[in-house]
C-alpha cells in the first residue's frame, strides 16, 4: 500500500492502523432480514435450529452475521433475507422510510436498499425504483420479486434527467461512484480508485444530486450516499448542492462508531454542517466504507 491512492486519506482517517487492518480481512457474512415475509427474531430461531451460528447487531434489530455463505440457503430463495453489508444499511436508515409515502430511490440496482426501503414502508405507498441499466435493471427486478415487494415500480431514466412531474416525500441517491469502500471484496480497489475516475464520477454526483433535491416536496428528506471515501466525490458533491440550493443538513444519529464529514480537504474549506454527514470506514462496523448525508430545504 506504500505506492496506493489510499494513502492520501491517511490524515483523516480516525485509527490508520484499524482501517489497514480491517482493509485487508475478509468481509463477515452478513445478512438483513426481511420483514416483508419473516420476523428478525423468527428468522434468528430458524437459522439457529438448522445449525447456524449467528450474531445480531445491536443498533439494529434486521441485521445479522452468519458463519457461512448465505447465498447457499434456502431462506436466501425463499426472501427471508438479503445479503448485505451492514455499511450499505446505514443509507436507508437515515432515510427513514414511513407508509403510505411517495419515494424515489434514483440510482437502484441490484435493489439491497430498494427493497429495505419497501420493507420500512411495509409495502404500503408508492417506491419508485429507478435504474437507467438494463442489465442492472434484472436484478433489481429479480430481487424486488425474490422479496415480496408490491408497492415499487421500476423506471429506466437517466437519473440527472428524472422527470420533474412528481415530487417526493423522501429521495434517495445512493450515487454511482469510485466503490473505494468495497475493496475488502474487489481486490482491484485495494489501492483506491485513479484520480480520473474519481474525477469523471464526481461531475455525474453533482449533476444527480441537484436533480433529486429539485424532486423533493416541500418538507422532504433527501438521503445522499455512496461507497467511496473519495471527498470529491462526498463533501465536495454535498457542497455544491449548497452552493445551487437554498439546502441544508441534517444530523445523522446513530448508535454506532462514524466518523464526521469533513469540513476541509487539500487547504479547500467545506460549509461547518458537513460536520452533521456521515464517514463510515471498514474498521467502524468490520464492513466496507460509506458516506451519508442527510438533507433538507432550507
């Protein structure tokens, strides 16, 4: 790692030694259960009896680890659970989803968050699943049946020209990005992402994130994430959100260890309420890396 683009997050980092280690471990199998057909403590006593061994979470009440690949089960089939990091979690829950809302999840394939959300909502009111990728568009179909979701609808728009016809009680961009906080499970990200990725990502956030702000009704929620610690593509996207909306930011409380966002980077100052985003690194929940932002209109 002495030659990799990770290096240059060394000054932020909490614990640098932590985030090596932790980098360089195999992922824990992780699963959330899905309330759509199965309660968590129901699905616990079923794995339990056939044999798993399995620890739950504390902060929340879905997710638990396993000690065995869980795409080899019948539960997997059956949807009483999805495989899921428990970082990529972190976005749904500070997003909140209530019934009976009308919601837009922007940038959803293969659906880990689509369907959490419809789950949160207990299929009541309308999810909008939106995925431009027709590939990506099977499996997000795929997993929204596997899981027993009826109330999302599928949509292939680009997402910085989703169309302004329908505003949102809650948005969510879960951004296409540089994936930096996956390569504890794609060794080809272990040095970090080039530059120009970094780059050519962050123009395409900052465009996506206007538009979902613009989609928002009145006294809505806009959840911002990715799975990169890139800050071009983090707080500097937050930023010019700012910059181009009268919008703020909300804090996003959670009982478990985050870092801030960052209020500076390379000598660039960032608005203070970056302080209220959220930095999640592989060393925090022993899963990959994360970014969350919570915002609202001014």
């Amino acid at each position: 790692m002495e030659h990799s683009n990770l290096l240059r997050y060394r000054s932020i980092m909490d614990d640098w030694d932590a985030f090596l280690a932790s980098a360089r471990s195999p992922l824990p199998h992780v699963v959330r259960a899905n309330t759509l057909k199965i309660a968590p403590s129901n699905l616990q006593q079923r794995l339990v009896a056939s044999g798993v061994d399995i620890a739950s979470y504390e902060w929340t009440e879905e997710l638990f680890e396993i000690a065995e690949p869980p795409g080899r089960r019948i539960e997997h089939w059956l949807g009483l659970y999805y495989a899921q990091e428990a970082v990529q979690t972190l976005p749904v829950l500070a997003l909140d989803p209530q019934p009976e809302e009308k919601i837009l999840d922007l940038c959803a394939a293969p659906g880990g968050k689509t369907t959490f959300i419809a789950a949160r909502m207990q299929n009541r009111g309308t999810l909008v699943a939106n995925e431009p990728n027709g590939r990506r568009q099977m499996s997000l179909l795929a997993n929204i049946n596997r899981l027993g979701v009826l109330n999302t609808l599928i949509t292939a728009y680009q997402g910085e020209n989703f169309p302004m016809g329908t505003k949102f009680d809650r948005v969510l961009v879960d951004a296409p990005c540089s994936a930096e906080g996956t390569l504890r499970k794609v060794s080809s990200l272990q040095n970090g992402a080039s530059m120009g990725t970094i780059a050519r990502l962050a123009r395409l956030q900052k465009r996506l994130i206007v538009q979902a702000f613009d989609l928002l009704a009145p006294k809505a929620l806009l959840v911002y994430s990715t799975c990169t610690f890139a800050p071009e593509e983090n707080e500097a996207v937050v930023a010019h959100l700012l910059q181009e909306r009268a919008a703020r930011i909300l804090p996003f409380e959670i009982p478990v260890e985050t870092s801030a966002g960052l209020t500076e980077w390379l000598g660039k100052p960032f608005p203070a309420e970056m302080q209220h985003c959220v930095r999640a690194y592989p060393h925090h929940l022993d899963s990959g890396g994360g970014f969350v932002a919570r915002i609202v209109r001014a």
